[in-house]
C-alpha cells in the first residue's frame, strides 16, 4: 500500500476558498498537492502561495485534467453549477480513483434553504455521472473555508459518506491529516443530509450574524464488550 505521506491529493476547482483552505492543510500535513484550475497560471499562483506560506515545495498547479490524471485521490471543489460540467469532462481521468465530493448543491439566491438534486443529493449526482470505476466519498460540506486557512482547531465535525468501507476510511485519515474530527458516516445516500446542513449552517451564520458555523457530534463512547 502507498504511505500516506507520499500520497498526491488533486484538488480540482482548488484555487477557490475551499480548495485553497484543503491544499493549505493536506500540505501542512505532509501530502504533495495538485491544485486544478481551468487556467494554469491561476493553479501556479496558487500552489505558489501554499508554497510560500510553508517554506517548502509540497504543491503545483495543473489544469484540471493534469491534476485528475496524476493524482491518487481527487477532491472536488467547484461550485454546483460547474458540478455535472466538471465531473464530464474528466470522467475517464478519474476512473480507478476515489473522488471526494465537496459540492454543496446551493441554488442561489436563496443558498440557506436546502436544494436536493433530483438524484438524491450532489455527490450520488457525482457517482451517476463517473460511474461504479470511481469511489465517490461526501465529506468537508459543513467546513467553512473561513477556518481552514487559520491554524486553529475547526470546530466542525466532518461527515463521510460513501459507499465502499476502505474508500471511508481514507478520507476519515485526509479527516484526521487537516486536524479535523471526521466520522463514519455510512453510505453515499446519507450524504444529503451533510450537504443540506450546510444550508441550514449558512442561514444560522446570516441570522446569527456568526462566522463559519458548524456541527459536532456529541455523545459518549461506550467501551468494547468482550
Ligand atoms: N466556501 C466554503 O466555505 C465552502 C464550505 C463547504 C463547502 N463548500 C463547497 O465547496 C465548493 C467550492 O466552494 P468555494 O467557495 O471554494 O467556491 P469558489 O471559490 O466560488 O470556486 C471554486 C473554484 O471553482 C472553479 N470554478 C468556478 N466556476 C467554474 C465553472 N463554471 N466551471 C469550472 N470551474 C469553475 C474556479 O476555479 P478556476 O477558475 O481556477 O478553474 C474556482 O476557483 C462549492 O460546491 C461549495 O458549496 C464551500
């Protein structure tokens, strides 16, 4: 098996607030980065700035397709219009990957109100399009990038959904490498829930007037019985 540590995470649409915030703490953690972008310049620039602000050479910036190709899992990081678009196009780049589908299907304006796609929510939308060749895992919905790019502890748990155990449990490790509680959260079909609650975290943020609010997970574990 691949040691963690030297596993590539392409981040594609990773020039954005999320993308960026995941690249800065995956890289911190020890994983080379791929930042995807439609532009290579733009991806440069900001492989460039994680770079910088690590004081060594973790990340690159590629076109989309570069970084689907070259990297051991994908995470997906575009907006939902460019969801079904992106996935499209790099569908045969991906095939054999897990694919981790950050995509809330916000419908603006009103993005704190919950939108689900008539396949059941974003990310099975996202297995639909790839097909049973990739693994694709729900999880990061309910991270606001508004901490991702501050060293301190996020206080928001992370769901992962999806439907292959082994496919879970490496996104629970990229959970634990970016200094997040992630937890099993089943199949793919929950992930409507991670992604719904996300509108419902924006609406508590503009009523509240709070800055990146999020979910715990709260409860006692119970020790093994032998
Ligand atoms: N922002 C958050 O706090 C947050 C939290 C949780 C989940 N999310 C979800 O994460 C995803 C990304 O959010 P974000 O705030 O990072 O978005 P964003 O900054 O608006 O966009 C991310 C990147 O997507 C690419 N993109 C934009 N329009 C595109 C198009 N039409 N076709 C292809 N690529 C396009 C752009 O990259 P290039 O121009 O470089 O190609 C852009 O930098 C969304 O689905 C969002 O719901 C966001």
């Amino acid at each position: 098996m691949t040691d963690r540590l030297i596993l590539t995470l392409g981040i594609l649409g990773g020039t954005g607030k999320e993308g960026s915030g995941l690249a800065y703490r995956w890289a911190k953690a020890g994983y080379h980065i791929i930042i995807g972008s439609r532009t290579l310049e733009k991806a440069q620039r900001a492989a460039q700035a994680v770079n910088e602000r690590l004081g060594r050479e973790v990340a690159a910036g590629m076109l989309n397709e570069d970084a689907a190709r070259l990297c051991d899992i994908a995470v997906l990081t575009v907006p939902y219009s460019a969801h079904r678009a992106t996935l499209e196009a790099l569908k045969d780049k991906l095939q054999g990957k897990v694919l981790v589908d950050v995509t809330v299907p916000l419908k603006p304006p009103e993005v704190w109100v919950v939108n689900v796609p008539e396949a059941g929510s974003a990310s099975m939308e996202a297995q639909q399009i790839l097909g049973e060749g990739v693994q694709v895992v729900a999880a990061f919905q309910n991270i606001s990038h508004e901490h991702l790019l501050d060293d301190h502890p996020v206080p928001c748990d992370v769901l992962v959904c999806g439907n292959s155990e082994a496919a879970r449990e490496q996104v629970l490790q990229l959970a634990a490498a970016a200094d997040l509680t992630g937890w099993d959260a089943g199949p793919l079909q929950n992930a409507v829930v991670a992604e719904g609650l996300t509108s419902v975290l924006i609406g508590i943020n503009r009523r509240y007037k709070m800055r990146g609010a999020g979910i715990r997970i709260t409860g006692e574990q119970q020790p093994p019985v032998d």
